[in-house]
C-alpha cells in the first residue's frame, strides 16, 4: 500500500486563502454590490426624511428653509447624476459604473445632510 503524500500547513493555508478570495470575489460581485449599494442608501435616505419630517413638524421658519432646502438639493442631485451619468456612457464606461457611481454619489449627499438634520 502506498503512503499517502502529507499535506502541510502551507497547503491548508494556501486552500483557506483560495477559499476566502472566492467569498470576497462574490461579494464584490457587480450585482450583488449595486444591491448592497442600493439598499445601504434605501436605510440612509430613511433616516434622512425621518429627521427631516421631525424638523418640518415642528413648523415655523427652519421648516420652510428646510423644505425649500430640500426641493433645491433633489433638482441638483438629479441634474449632478444626469449630466455625470450620460458623460460616462458617453465615453464608453460600463454601466454597472457609472450605475454604483451615480449610487455613491446620493450617499454622500444623504451622509451629509443626515449629519446636518442630526
């Protein structure tokens, strides 16, 4: 009977290392990360109107500033996205980037004013 070869701690931890960079090339997955994109600025966005409708119950001139502050700020995200969004396709990038571009883009705008309504 022959001996069977014996495997080291290299080749155990060579096989991990292989194992784990195929968990992390699904989660880096184009589909999978647009989701998670997407719904991190779902809950974000939530959040935001949550404490914007706090600050526009309470009435008075920080309500109106706050809601025209609020109308100002979606027509430039939206015209931002457009402009940004159409130059890129443009020149040819995929559309799954220019998609999570567009994605990272309103986060950071919800992150700002999540922290200015805070």
């Amino acid at each position: 009977m022959g001996a069977e070869p014996k495997r080291g701690p290299c080749v155990t931890a060579s096989a991990k290392r292989v194992g784990r960079q195929d968990k992390m090339a699904a989660l880096t997955n184009v589909p999978f990360s647009l989701f998670f994109k997407s719904a991190l600025l779902l809950i974000e966005a939530q959040h935001v109107i949550w404490l914007r409708m706090i600050r526009l119950s309470a009435g008075g001139r920080g309500a109106e500033r706050e809601l025209t502050r609020m109308y100002v700020e979606k027509l430039h995200a939206s015209v931002d996205t457009a402009v940004m969004a159409s130059t890129a396709l443009a020149l040819g990038k995929p559309v799954a980037a220019v998609a999570e571009s567009a994605i990272s883009g309103y986060r950071k705008r919800v992150r700002k004013n999540r922290r200015r309504l805070a």
